[in-house]
C-alpha cells in the first residue's frame, strides 16, 4: 500500500495515533479512535443518548476493551459492530453479550460506537477501519496476533462489516493522517442478519436513508452494496440468518454468500427457518446455537484452539 502524501506530512502524529490513552470505563478501557480530533465533528454535537440499552448521537467514536482471561487469551481480537439501523447502536444485545461470549473462547473484544444517522456516510466506514488499524497497530500490547483480527457485525453492523471487508482500501476510509497506513482489512468477517444490499427491494429502509440519504446517487448505492464489491480477497465470512426476519430480508445474507463463493472467498451461511431480528445471544431459541456453530468455524480456520478432548 502506498503512503499518501498527505499521511507523510503526518507522520509525527504516528507515535499519538498509535498510542491513544485508555480511559476507564467500569473495568472495560475505552481507547479514542480520533485523538488528533473526529473528522468533520459537528459543532452542534451535543451529548449521547442512551435510551435502555440503546446509545445514539454518537460524536465521538470509540473501542471498549473487553480483554480475553489470561489463561484463555489465544491471540485473536474480534471488533464488535453492535446494529440499530445506523441510528442507534444495540450496546448490551448486540456489543457487551457478544463480547463476554468471545472473551470465555479466549478472544479479546473490542466494542466499536461508531457514528450514525447524524452523519451519514462515509463516518461510519472510517471508524471501523480507524478501529482496525488501531488494533493492529497495536497488536502487542493488547496480546493479539496483526493477522487474526476480525470483525464481528449484528444488522446494519453487518453491513458495516461486510464494507470493511470489501471498501478497506476505499479513499473515503483514509482521513491523511498517518496511520492510514495500516492495514485495515479484517482477516474474517462474522456477520449475523446482516443488512448487505442498499439496492431496492431488500435494502433495510431505515439503514439506507439513515446511511445514504433519501435520494441517493445509483454509484454511490452500489459503491456501498457490499455483494457488488466482492473481490477474491475478501476476508472468509461466517452468516447466520433466518426465514422468519421481516426486518432484513434473508436475500441479503444469500446474495453476500454468492458473491463470496463466485469469488473463491471461503465462506460458511447457517440459515434458520424461525427467529426474528435481533436475537443476538438470547438462549431458548431456535438460533441459540450459532455461537457454538461460530466456535466450531473458528477452530476450523485455526483462529482460537481446538476444543479440549472430553
């Protein structure tokens, strides 16, 4: 990848990108993902919103730590993209459960609030990738190995996911500072009911205004349809949706899974004929089990250990 010149006259930035300060949060750090300042801050931001479990009117992106045990910790990191539509973020269904899940595999987890309807894109596509290569980039100090971090994306986090693996290279998702210069591919994508297309009729209707506008330009609606973007090197992904889910159709998990195959991009799709959106990690339910059909897909592609022999 080559270094803007932009991100060469910011070179000395590098050292504070790259060692942003950790906050404390109960035991669970919050790293800044724009210490330099968030692009395009809006000078009305105001102050979060959080309504149950839900956090909106995000302004100021960030990484929560959820850090794997040291007798598990195996190397690999996961960045969580909660969903809500891109207007809001599910913080404990869709961030805190899944996070805890990963950390008892010995995965370290990073709950990334990412910027919403207040911005639109392309806020939401450089936070991830900021995210990605803020990990990376500090891969030794939080223990985890540059080639083992994914991504793990609920609804329209899926569909913000699924842009990672495809846009990481994207010229929208660099802001000319130097770190931009890291890598910002995510070595595997785990998506669950995922919003994939922004082409009509399957796009999630609130996730397309809320992302793209009411009357968006057809380049930019396949620019950000993530099945239109699949290249052979898109990271191996792992779908889990259902027959049932009136709120995103199960098209956009199929038309990704064929993307990927006609691309010779390894991929694996779980498809459940009951459960509605947003099961997350309820148990009960006849979806209860993608965790452990995750797990397995895990060892199988050698990102956490094999199972103990009972």
């Amino acid at each position: 990848m080559k270094i803007t010149s932009a991100a060469l006259r910011h070179l000395l930035l590098l050292p504070a990108l790259m060692s942003a300060p950790l906050h404390a949060a109960d035991e669970h750090p919050v790293i800044d993902l724009w210490p330099e300042g968030v692009p395009g801050l809006k000078a009305d931001a105001g102050p979060e919103k959080h309504e149950g479990t839900n956090v909106g009117n995000i302004h100021h992106p960030s990484l929560t730590v959820y850090a794997a045990p040291a007798d598990k910790a195996n190397g690999t990191a996961v960045i969580i993209a909660p969903g809500g539509g891109y207007a809001r973020l599910s913080w404990v269904n869709e961030g805190t459960s899944p996070a805890e899940w990963l950390n008892s595999l010995g995965v370290t987890a990073f709950i990334l609030k990412y910027r919403v309807k207040e911005y639109g894109q392309p806020a939401p596509l450089r936070d991830v990738l900021r995210a990605l290569r803020t990990v990376r980039s500090r891969a030794a100090e939080f223990g985890v190995k540059t080639d083992r971090i994914g991504l793990l994306g609920f609804s329209a986090g899926g569909h913000l996911g699924a842009s990672a693996g495809t846009l990481y290279d994207a010229p929208e998702g660099r802001t000319g500072a130097a770190i931009d210069a890291v890598n910002g591919r995510p070595d595997f994508l785990l998506l669950l009911y995922p919003v994939i297309t922004m082409q009509l009729p399957y796009a999630h209707p609130g996730s397309r205004l809320n992302l793209i506008g009411a009357h968006p330009d057809q380049a930019l609606v396949d620019h950000l349809s993530p099945e239109l973007q699949v290249t052979k090197d898109t990271p191996p992904t792992f779908l889990v949706a259902t027959e049932e889910d009136k709120t995103v159709p199960v098209q956009n998990s199929l038309i990704f899974f064929e993307a990927l195959k006609k691309a010779g991009v390894p991929a694996e799709l779980h498809i459940y004929e009951k459960g509605a959106h947003g099961f997350g990690l309820k148990p009960g339910l006849e979806t209860s089990e993608w965790p452990q059909l995750a797990a397995t897909w895990l060892r199988l592609n050698r990102l956490i250990p094999a199972a103990a022999k009972p």
